[in-house]
C-alpha cells in the first residue's frame, strides 16, 4: 500500500484517519477515492420531498398488490410508532 502497489481498503483509510486525527474525508481524498469536489457536491445536494410509500413500492419493484399490502401495513406500524414514541425492545 505505501509502494503505491495496493488500493487500501476502507478499514485501513478509517485507521489511518484514526491515527493522524483526520477526518475521514480528507484521508478519502488523499488516497484518490473521493475528490474535494465530490465533498462539495454531497453537502450541497439540494433537498429532495420525502417519497410516498406508493412511491417507494413502485421503486422497489414491488408490483403483486398482496406484496404492496403487506409491506405498506409493515410502513404503517413503524409510522404509527415512530409517531407514538415507541420503541420495541429487542429481547
């Protein structure tokens, strides 16, 4: 990897950030990952309107209207608790 020869993997460039105290940004571009401007294009993404359910379904490919119920009633729960405050417990 020092000789140039290797690509490094993404857990080499997180300890090597680690190490130097870096952002994790800056190791990205320093090894040729990413560019600068990459960086500034993901922070200025204009926002985009969340997509509806139908939305993401059709997305998705879920196309049999069983499967688009189901998973609608499973968006719905998760909606319902989200709103409600609740969280389930894991065990």
């Amino acid at each position: 990897m020092l000789g140039g020869s290797a690509t490094p993997t993404i857990e080499s460039l997180e300890q090597i950030a680690t190490f130097l105290g870096d952002p994790m940004s800056e190791v990205l571009i320093a090894a040729g990952w990413i560019t600068a401007e990459d960086i500034d294009r993901a922070r200025t993404r204009p926002y985009t309107a969340p997509i509806t359910t139908e939305e993401a379904l059709t997305e998705l490919g879920i196309t049999d209207p069983a499967d688009r119920r189901v998973v609608e009633s499973v968006i719905d729960t998760v909606k319902k608790n989200r709103a409600g405050g609740s969280e389930r417990s894991t065990g």
